[in-house]
C-alpha cells in the first residue's frame, strides 16, 4: 500500500501507510505511553500479526520521518468495523494526524462495503472520549460491551464485564 500525505494544512513531513507487524515494537511502545491505553494478551506480536493478516490495508501508522507519531488497528468481522488502539505522540496531536488514521480506516472499510463502525474506549478514559465524540461518534452510555477473555491453550477462562466502553449499538 503506498505512503499517503496527510491533507493540506497538516504537517507534511508526516506520512501515513499501511501497518505491518514490522511496526509492532514501536507500535506498542507508543500504546504503552499513552494514559488510558489498556493492552492485554490479545496484543501480542501474533495476535496482532493474526489482526493484521485478516484485515490487509485497514490498519495504519503515522512517521515523521523514521519517527512513529500515530497508530491505529481497524478491522472488520464482515458485517462491522472495528477501531481500537488509536494513539498519537503527545507532541503531534491537534495536528490532524488522530483524524487522518480514523479517515484511512473508514474509507478502507467502505472500500469492501462495510456500513458501520465501532470503535472501544474505556469509560474513564475522558480525554478519548471528547476526542471521539468531537469527531462526531456517538456515545449510547446504556449500553455496554460484554466480553470474556480465555487462554487458547484451555488452562483457564476468565470472564469480565466493561459497563459503558463501547458504542456497539445495533
């Protein structure tokens, strides 16, 4: 997939492309560095790399230069879209480059025919919420995303329950 440059007005040193599990290092250190990131088992180096192999040209990564500023995993289970993992370095937000990654995602999604996308944030995470909701997502705070986590090796299964983190409605 070629390297797209972001819209006039933004920086134009920055250049968005495709994620590859070769990104990953940085990737997660980016996500690790940012305040209401939760990552799990579900992200590891295979799990992400099984991510990126079922939903080819959805995912991307912001560079300036050789610097990763922004990141962003989007995939789809053939009726929906998913988005989650959205970061940007602190020091290139407000630049455009959040709204960029979310624009690659939608439009590669619509380019295989999904209608809909939804998107998972902690409740508490207020900041990502504004941000989500200044972009114009919408919020159902009565519902709320269920889910249950388990070892594939079968040693164990644990379910949890997060009140309010998604907009998976319909």
């Amino acid at each position: 997939m070629p390297i797209f440059r972001l819209e006039k007005g933004m920086n134009a040193h920055i250049n968005i492309g495709e994620m590859t599990i070769e990104d990953y290092d940085e990737v997660t250190a980016l996500w690790q560095s940012v305040d209401g990131m939760g990552l799990g088992p579900s992200d590891s180096r295979d799990n992400i790399a099984r991510y990126l192999a079922r939903n080819p040209g959805m995912s991307f990564a912001a560079r300036e230069g050789h610097m990763l500023v922004g990141a962003v995993i989007c995939g789809t289970d053939g009726r929906r879209g998913y988005l989650s993992h959205l970061a940007v370095r602190a020091s290139h937000r407000k630049q455009g480059v959040g709204k960029e990654l979310i624009g690659r995602c939608l439009a590669a999604l619509h380019a295989v025919g999904i209608p809909r996308c939804n998107l998972f944030v902690f409740a508490v995470n207020a900041g990502a919420i504004a941000f989500w909701r200044k972009m114009g997502w919408q919020f159902w705070e009565e519902r709320g995303v269920r889910g249950m986590s388990f070892d594939i090796d079968g040693k164990g299964v644990a379910a949890h329950t997060s009140k309010g983190v998604g907009n998976d409605h319909g």
